[in-house]
C-alpha cells in the first residue's frame, strides 16, 4: 500500500466501461490481468483465465485503495463465509488507519 492512495467514502468500483479497454495481455501503458488481479481480494479458481469473473472481491480503481471497497469485501465476505477474505479485508482497512496517522 505504500505506493498507492487511499480513499475515505469514495465510489471504489470503475465503471465496467472503464475497465474493459485497460484489461491487456501485453503490457502497453494498461494494466494487465496481473495487475487486474492485484486489485481484487479472492480468486474463483473454476472460471476461466484473463476473464473478469475470475476476480471477486475489488478493493480499489487500479491506482488507489477505496476504505469502502474493503467495507464492502468484508460485509460481502463474511456473508457469504469467506473468512479468509474477510481477514485480508479487515487488516488491508487496518494498515490504512495506521497510514492514516
């Protein structure tokens, strides 16, 4: 989290038109599905690679880390039983508060 940004109460998720264009195999100034899969919390390992519903639980826009995308990850998390991702949640919300000081 050191070289990126934090945001407090700010819309955390881009639009999905925002996205698609910037999803790259080749690295060309875009993100690719590496990066694509850094900002995500969990990984549905039967969908298929280098697609989107592989990557569940998103954090952040790409270039900042979003205190009410890891608030969602988490509630959605502990929904739906994932304690893993809701742990990774709730200490990612954690070092941002220590950052914060």
């Amino acid at each position: 989290m050191e070289s990126t940004q934090t945001i407090i109460g700010a819309s955390f998720v881009p639009r999905s038109r925002d996205r698609t264009p910037t999803i790259k195999a080749a690295p060309s100034g875009n993100i690719g599905w590496d990066e694509y899969a850094n900002w995500h919390l969990g990984v549905d390992d039967e969908a298929s690679e280098h697609t989107k519903a592989r990557y569940k639980f998103p954090y952040g826009d790409f270039e900042r880390v979003h205190r009410c995308g890891l608030n969602a990850a988490e509630v959605r998390a502990a929904r739906q039983k994932y304690l893993d991702i809701e742990d990774a949640a709730v200490r990612l919300r954690e070092m941002m508060d220590k950052q914060d000081r």
